[in-house]
C-alpha cells in the first residue's frame, strides 16, 4: 500500500525554533555533514525504522541501511511516496536529491549504478537529518525504490 502524505508547511522562522542549528542549515538550506562524522553513518540496528528528523515521516527500515563506506548512512529503498527526488545541478553535475516528501526537508542524494545491494540504489543521508525510531514498523507501510 504506498503511503499517504500530507504535505506540511511552515515559516522558515518556524523551522529555525524547531530545528537545531545544523539540522536547519541540512534540512532547510540542503547542505550537508561532514563524512564520517553523523550519529547514524557506523549505526546498524537489527530492527526499527527512520524518520525525518523535522517532520517523523517515516522513511527507511532498518534493514535497508547498509554499509556503503561512503561515510554517511546508506539505505537501499525507502517506504513507498516518502521521498521526493529532485534534479540538483549544483557542483556542474547532475545529482538526484532526495527530500522528504512531508515537509521538503534535503535528506541527501541517491546514486544508481554502484551494484552494492539487489536494488542497485545507494541514499546517501545525512544523519542529522534522519532519527531512529526502535520497534515495530507503522502498519501500512511498504519499501519500493526510489528511481
């Protein structure tokens, strides 16, 4: 069953008094951590789920991190109509972004091509920009890839 989302809108004021300082500049202004220095990039848990971290939409399971030793956490599939790709042109190359469908927070990007799982798709997520939610998945919810 995709996932209905209802799209939520906010001052960007608003984001600033919820949002930690770095989660506003990552979430909000699309920039991103450092490699190898986010919460979740070594966090492999044997259960759970992630959400944005602005908004708790769900995103991934856990069983769809992998370790891609890109340095920020990878995940293979998301939970279906829970992520937003855009075409970025930034750095004079193309890239997909992906931004939570819910409230438009940048998560990252996705990569194609690199054969690491079944999927053939790498997320590339900012820690800061995710949360870990230990137990059981919501009801309703079914992983697809993103591209």
């Amino acid at each position: 069953m995709t996932q209905t989302v209802k799209q939520i809108e906010k001052s960007e004021q608003e984001w600033k008094s919820q949002l930690t300082p770095e989660q506003y500049r990552i979430l909000r202004k699309k920039s991103t951590e450092k490699a190898g220095t986010g919460e979740y990039d070594k966090f492999y848990p044997s259960e759970g789920y992630f959400v944005c971290a602005a908004c708790s939409n769900p995103l991934y399971t856990a069983s769809s991190k992998f370790n891609s030793g890109c340095g920020w956490p990878a995940f293979d599939k998301c939970f279906q109509g829970s992520i937003k790709t855009l075409t970025d042109m930034s750095y004079g190359i193309r890239r997909i972004e992906i931004t939570c469908r819910k409230c438009g927070g940048h998560l990252g990007h996705v990569f194609e091509g690199e054969h690491y799982t079944s999927t053939n798709e790498r997320h590339c997520v900012n820690s800061l920009s995710i949360k870990y939610v230990k137990g059981p998945v919501p009801a309703g919810l079914s992983e697809e890839k993103c591209l």
